[in-house]
C-alpha cells in the first residue's frame, strides 16, 4: 500500500494553484526600469521551487504526479478559455474585449507553452533525483540551482522556438532565450533560503527523505496521477 503523506496534496493543489494563476497574468507586460517581463515571471519560477520540494523530499515519482497534474489543468484552462471567449456574449455585456486580452491564446503558443513546460519541469525533476544521489544528499543548494538551469534552458528553449520560429530572426530568437532564462535562473537561486527552509521543515514533518534508486524515470509511468 502506498504511503500516504500529510501535506503532499496540499502542496501539488498550491503548485497548480500558483501555475494556473501564472498563466491567468502572463498577457500583462511589466515595466521596471529599463527591464520588461511578463506577468507570469513574477509567478513561474516559483513552479520550479516546488519541483526541487517535490522531487528533494518526496522523489521523482510525486514530482511526475504534480507535473502531470499541471500539465491537464493548463490544459483545461486553455481549452475552456478560448471556448468561452469564442461564444457570444449576452446583450449589453462591455467586458468581451478585456475577456479576451485575459483568456484568449493562439494556439501555437498554447501548444508550445504546454509541451515547453512538461520537457522543462521533468528535466528538472529528473537532475535533481540524479544529483541527489550522486552527492549522497548533500549540498542541496548544487542541485536546485543545477536543477533549474537544464529545467529552465529546456522550457524556454522549447516556448521561444516553437512560438517564434519563422517569424523572427535567429538573432531575436537567441535574444529573447537569454533574456528569459538569466531572470529564471537567478530567481531560483535567490529563493535557494527559502527551498532549503522548506525542505528541511518537510522532511522533518513527513519523517521521509526519498533517494531515487531504484525509480522508473518514464514520465508516462502509469502511476502519476495516483495519490501517494
């Protein structure tokens, strides 16, 4: 019988949570200073914090089941939105115009944000079960921000190519990667304080520590949406 842990299905609601409001303000874009950026990167980079706490304390195997679970609910999220927004609006509704700016995406970037972020977050999880065996647990910070860095290189690599190619030169697109990624990364190790908080307070509550063995790293193993 499988485990049953007491936070591990608060954590993968919160994870979503946190993803699907990511996705919600991605269409604004912030000033400040002479930076630009997304919405969403205010919130993103946090998805991959709870990947590192996912896979460091639970293993790879619970990080698969938060991921997959994502991946259905942004989904759902896109599917649902565009429908909405495709349907008529009632008589004397004003809002149809702001409606559209929050939920309606092409759907090439809704495809490539999709498949961008299953490659990204199972890279993650992937390194960061290999590093933790390799360093016997020790040194979390090497594997976050390890971690992060192919997770990170994976995703934006994957959204930039699969939105812009052929559309922009190569020198923006090359542009656009480095841009996004620098801020992911450096994000990632500026919350290494708070990932190590995290995980130790965890893992002390749970009373578990998973070192990734003996896992099957199939991303479609047909565990990953079981409760664990």
């Amino acid at each position: 019988m499988a485990r049953r842990f007491k936070y591990l299905d608060t954590l993968i609601i919160a994870f979503v949570v946190v993803l699907m409001i990511s996705n919600l303000v991605a269409s604004k874009p912030i000033a400040a200073g002479p930076f630009r950026f997304s919405g969403a990167q205010l919130l993103f980079p946090i998805t991959y914090i709870f990947g590192d706490i996912f896979t460091e304390v639970y293993g790879y195997g619970a990080s698969r089941r938060a991921i997959w679970a994502g991946f259905l609910a942004s989904a759902l999220l896109a599917v649902m939105g565009n429908l909405v927004v495709a349907l008529p609006p009632g008589p004397g509704w004003k809002g149809q115009e702001a409606f559209e700016t929050v939920f309606y995406q092409v759907p090439r970037v809704i495809g490539a944000s999709l498949i961008a972020f299953w490659a990204g977050e199972f890279a993650n999880a992937f390194v960061l079960a290999k590093m933790k065996l390799w360093t016997r647990g020790r040194m979390l910070w090497t594997r976050t921000i390890a971690s992060t860095a192919v997770g990170q290189l994976v995703d934006t690599f994957v959204v930039v190519f699969l939105v812009f190619a052929g559309t922009v030169p190569v020198s923006e697109m090359w542009l656009l990667m480095a841009n996004g990624y620098i801020g992911k990364v450096v994000y990632e190790a500026a919350a290494t304080p708070l990932t190590y908080a995290a995980v130790n307070g965890l893992k002390r509550a749970e009373g578990v520590d998973v070192f990734d063995e003996n896992t099957d790293f199939n991303p479609f193993h047909g565990d990953a949406l079981k409760s664990g």
